[in-house]
C-alpha cells in the first residue's frame, strides 16, 4: 500500500513541478493544480451527476412504492432494487468522487512535505502565509487558513443543498448533517496539516461549485426529473407519514406502544373471524351503531371491531357486550395487519381501498369488503377518483348513488359490485333523537349554526369576518362551529378568528370548539355551511334549511364530469335551502328572517327531498345487518343492484 501511495505522490508531485514552471509560485501551482485535477476528472464527474439525476428520476416511483407497500418492506425492497436494475442505478456512485480526493489529498500531503524538505522558500509564501506552515503550530495569520477552509466548505454545502439534483432532495436532516460534517472537517483538516494542504482544499471546493453550476447547465435537471410528479408522490407518502400525527421527538415514547402490540398479537390468535369493522376514530361508531346493535339481536356473530383511536367509546361500550371484541390498532400498524387479513367480511367507512394506503388482504381473497357510507351524498366528486372501485359491496344511501356507481363502472370498464339499497344509518338515530327531543326554547330568538368544512376557500377562511358583521343582531344567537378537522390542522387560524371577535363574543355570539354535544344543531333554526355534508344530516333530521356559501367546490375528483350525472351537492343546494355567493351577502339577513319565518314550509319541502333520495328510512341498520347475515350463513347470494 505504501509503494501505491509514493507512486501516487510520484506522479502528482510531477504534475505540481509542471504546474510551478507556468506559476513560479507553490501556492499558484496548488490552484492551477487543483483546476487541472477537475478537468481530467470531469468524465467521472458527469457520471455521477448523470448517476445522480437518475435516482432524482426514480423518487416518485419509489415514494409510490413506500405509499403502495406501505409497512410491507420486503416488497418496497424487492420494488426498489428491481428499479435500480432497470435503470442501471449504481447506489455506491456517490462514494467514488469521496475516494478519488482522499486519494488526491494524502498524495498531496506527501507533495507538500517533500517541498518543505527541499526548502523551496520564497515560492512556498502566498498571501502571505508560508505554505509548509501548520496553522495549529504556528498561529498567526495562517490561522486564516482553516477558517478559509470552513468558509468554502459552508459555501459548497448551501449551495449542493439548494442547486445539486439529488443533493436537494435529501432530508432536511440529511442536510444539515453533511453541512456540519464538512464544515468541521475542514476546519480541522485547515489546522492540523500545513497551509498548502488548506489551499488545495479551499480551491477544490469552491471549483466544486462552479463544476455544479456548469452541469446544471449543460445538464439540466428539469429535463430528466417530473418534478410535479415527484412532489405528488412526496405529498402522498408525506399523508401516510403523517397519519399517526407525524413525526416524534427522538426520545419520545408513545405510551399505547405495548397496547398496540399485544392487540395485534391477539387479532391474529383469533381464528375464524366472520366480520370485522374498521374504524379510524371514535366519532366513527355512529355510522355502524345500528349496523352491529341489529347484528348481535339478529344473530350469534362476534363482532371484532379495529379502531386507530385508543380513545375508542367502543372499549367502554365493550364493556356490557362481551361479543364486541374490540383492537386498538394504530394508523401505520393498520396498513399491515390489512395486508394480513384473514376474515369473511371487513366493513369499514375508509373509501379509497387498495388506491391509498389500506390494501385488501395479501393473505385471503376471497374476502368481500364493504363499503357504509358516512354521509349521505354523492360518491363520484367528493372521493377520490377511484375511491370505491375495490370494494366488493356498497351500501347505498340512494338511488342517486346507485346510479353514479353503474355510471361509473360503464365509463371506466369496471366490474360491477354489490349495490345493497340500505339508507343512512346515522340519519335514522338523528331523525329518532329528534322526535324524542323537547321543543326548544320559546324566546322569539332566531339561532344560526354557522358550520362549514375545512376544506379550501372554506367560509371560516374566505368570508367569515363579512358573514358575522351581518348577522350579529340583537334578535339572534350565532354560533360558530368548526369542523374538527380545521381545528386540529389549523389551530392558529382559530384562535385568531376568535380574538378577532372576542369583544363581540357573549350571549349572540359563541365559538363551539367542543364537538361532544349536538345541540347547537338540534336548537338550530337555520345552519350555514358551504360544501360540509353535515348540512344535509341537517335538514333531513330537522327538517330546516340551510344557507350554502358557494365557497369553491370541494372536489377531490377533478374528472368527476366524466360520470355525466350532477352530484347531489350541487343539485340538491336550493331544495333544502338557499345559496349564496361570497359577494351577495348583503342578502344574507332577508334570507335568514325568510327562513325562519317558513319553518312548515321547509319541512314540508325537505321531507320530500329526503324521501326521494334516502332508501328504507328508519330501516338502515337492519337491511345492513341482515345482508350480512345472509351472506355469511349462505342463504343470500350477492345481488347485482341497477
């Protein structure tokens, strides 16, 4: 190894002597040499920036795969090598660059102390500071030298992080990481070795830089990477990533670990399990209260309930029903126990079944999923495209729905599911809670609901502010209740909101961020909502209006026109009530005095409304309990609803 090395220095100290014949100065001849040392390499160079696009080129299949194989990591693996074979990736190219200037700076070393031994003089001085010079022995103005090699490091870091392909897609962490590692290996390397050495290093990496640039150039990145493809990917695996709230501190620990654990382990000693509900968070029961009530009257089923909420109400109800078995689950360690899967029937509220990270069952088949709905509307804008198009059956709120799922089904060539004509369970115990109810309050005061999605241009983040300087009056009590979901992603919004009006808050005006109690909907005269479906659950339970903001239109599905059907949203707005633009609210307080003053009117009118468009009221949970039993006992074969 030592014989390689003094070749090396041989050869490379020749190169130096050339480059001092042009230079006459030792310090001259290590930029010119370090110069003449990029030109040669440039060829390895260009492969590794071309090596380096080519993974920059693979990230958005490779985030589909960790979105696609989500917790399944022999497949991401398998997946990921066979498209670095594709391409000829070669993962260790980066190393090579490393390798090659190690090598350069030890020959250098060996180039530098043989000049020191000749005693060259004069030539060895630059700016200054004699090159053999050790800056950690001599001090002085060499000391410049380390904090120069520190400085072109930090110049070369930023600008990798911000300008080179694959640099920039690194971590944050990453980044920083490799930052503070050059930074401080420079500085080190600029004290302990001598001054040429710290020279040589100083014009190699700001060389590096403009290597970069001039690559970037002749190489454009944006021509060999989709970048709106890579950042859709990145946004789909951050939403995996971000299902159990994100990322953690380092050390902390999360205290339902060993909880999760041991009900995995107890899934899976479980055999013959018949149905399974899956569940994303407690406010979920609601949609299968009735479904499971009518299956345990109805039959001897155990009812194996998974839930990502370790706040379930469905542990304490379990409590008093020993056949609800119930498995606290969390939202990543869900994907695999899915994959896993070994039951007759899953039934869960989560659309988008094998398009997103819920994946039907490696393990079984033949499993039959189904599909309950959680709100009444319509299922081809407000999913995803393709949202329904892996479940085995739906239970449909409507005809409307029937429709838009056949519809669909013809336009993309799918096959055709299970349409089981059910209704809407959870409008079937609103609409019992509210003939149980006591009349409200007779105080001659009209009470607005004011509840809207979270979703963009919401009413809460477009005209909230004008909407309350028209409302506020003395014959009125309005309440403001957000939707969970903007209070939990956009709390500073709120907060703001509410100190922007707490001198006006009191007994016309409050902000409901309590999402316990109902009552503020049941007391409701009339709600205002924009695109939010609980406007539909209601005025078919109450029978009252709403007022629709036209906010812009919540529409995960951008193709939803190719179904050729207007969805419910939109066709239903000014049958159960008025609409609006965000510039006519000027109009807003004849609206609502016209409302409340028509109360048998608009009952009247959002019963029939209600009647056309919702199957088998009062009878959702049974015609739901009762297709499941009949397929699990063998006496009903899967119907092909039109």
């Amino acid at each position: 190894m030592q014989a390689v090395m003094n070749g090396i220095g041989s050869v490379l100290g020749a190169v130096m002597e050339v480059c001092h014949g042009i230079c006459q100065n030792y310090g001259w001849a290590i930029i010119l040499f370090t110069l003449a040392s990029k030109v040669i390499l440039l060829p390895l160079s260009i492969w590794v920036h071309l090596n380096g696009l080519k993974m920059v080129r693979l990230m958005p299949e490779i985030n589909w795969l960790h979105v696609n194989h989500y917790g399944d990591k022999d497949a991401i693996a398998e997946g990921q090598a066979d498209l670095y074979k594709r391409e000829k990736y070669n993962p260790l190219a980066g190393i090579v660059p490393v390798i090659v200037q190690l090598i350069l700076l030890l020959g250098l070393v060996d180039v530098i102390r043989g000049l020191i031994d000749r005693g060259t003089g004069a030539e060895m001085v630059f700016a200054g500071i004699n090159l053999g010079w050790v800056p950690a022995e001599r001090g002085g103005i060499s000391l410049l030298v380390p904090v120069a090699a520190a400085l072109s490091a930090l110049i070369m870091c930023v600008t990798q992080n911000r300008s080179q392909a694959l640099q920039a897609e690194q971590s944050r962490l990453n980044q920083i990481g490799m930052l503070v590692i050059s930074v401080g290996l420079s500085l080190y390397l600029g004290f302990f070795v001598p001054a040429g050495i710290g020279l040589y290093w100083i014009a190699s990496n700001l060389l590096s830089v403009v290597q970069m640039y001039l690559l970037n150039w002749a190489i454009p990145p944006e021509k060999h990477v989709d970048y709106p493809e890579l950042e859709r990917s990145r946004q789909a695996l951050a939403e995996i990533e971000n299902l159990d709230g994100g990322k953690k501190s380092l050390f902390s620990r999360d205290p339902n670990a060993k909880r999760e654990r041991a009900d995995y382990r107890r899934f899976f000693s479980v055999r013959n399990r018949h149905v399974v509900f899956y569940s994303e968070k407690s406010g979920f029961w609601k949609y299968y209260q009735d479904i499971i009530e009518e299956l345990l009257k109805g039959s001897n089923l155990r009812i194996h309930y998974v839930t990502n909420d370790p706040e379930d109400q469905i542990f304490e109800r379990a409590k008093s029903e020993p056949r609800i078995i119930p498995y606290y689950i969390g939202p990543k360690k869900i994907i695999t126990l899915m994959m896993k899967m070994d039951a007759d029937i899953v039934v869960m509220t989560t659309p988008d079944l094998e398009t997103f990270h819920i994946k039907r069952s490696y393990v079984r088949k033949n499993i039959e999923y189904i599909y309950a709905p959680h709100d009444p509307m319509s299922v081809h804008m407000s999913f995803r495209e393709g949202a329904l198009d892996h479940f085995d059956t739906v239970l449909c709120v409507g005809p409307q729905q029937v429709r838009e799922i056949r519809k669909t089904e013809e336009v993309y060539g799918l096959p055709a599911k299970t349409l089981v004509p059910c209704g809407y369970a959870l409008l079937d115990d609103l609409i019992r809670e509210q003939e149980k109810r006591e009349a409200g309050p007779e105080d001659g005061l009209i009470r607005i609901l004011i509840a809207p999605s979270w979703n963009e241009d919401n009413i809460l983040d477009s005209c909230i502010d004008g909407l309350l300087e028209q409302l506020l009056r003395a014959d009125r009590i309005i309440t403001v209740r957000p939707h969970p979901e903007y209070v939990k992603r956009y709390g500073p919004r709120m907060e703001a909101l509410m100190n922007r009006w707490a001198d006006r808050t009191g007994p016309g005006l409050c902000f409901e961020t309590d999402f316990s109690s109902h009552r503020s909907m049941d007391e409701a005269d009339v709600l205002i909502s924009d695109w939010s479906g609980i406007a539909y659950e209601y005025s078919y339970s109450t029978g009252r209006p709403t007022l629709f903001i036209n906010t812009k239109v919540k529409a995960p599905n951008p193709n939803w026109e190719k179904i050729g059907i207007t969805p419910l949203e939109i066709s239903l707005r000014d049958r159960i009530g008025r609409s609006l633009n965000k510039d006519q609210l000027d109009r807003v307080n004849g609206i609502m005095d016209e409302m409340a003053g028509e109360k048998e009117l608009w009952r009247d009118r959002i019963a029939k409304v209600r009647e056309e468009n919702i199957f088998n009221p009062g009878e959702a949970g049974k015609t739901a309990a009762d297709y499941i039993i009949g397929r699990l006992t063998g006496r009903r074969n899967p119907e092909k609803t039109d």
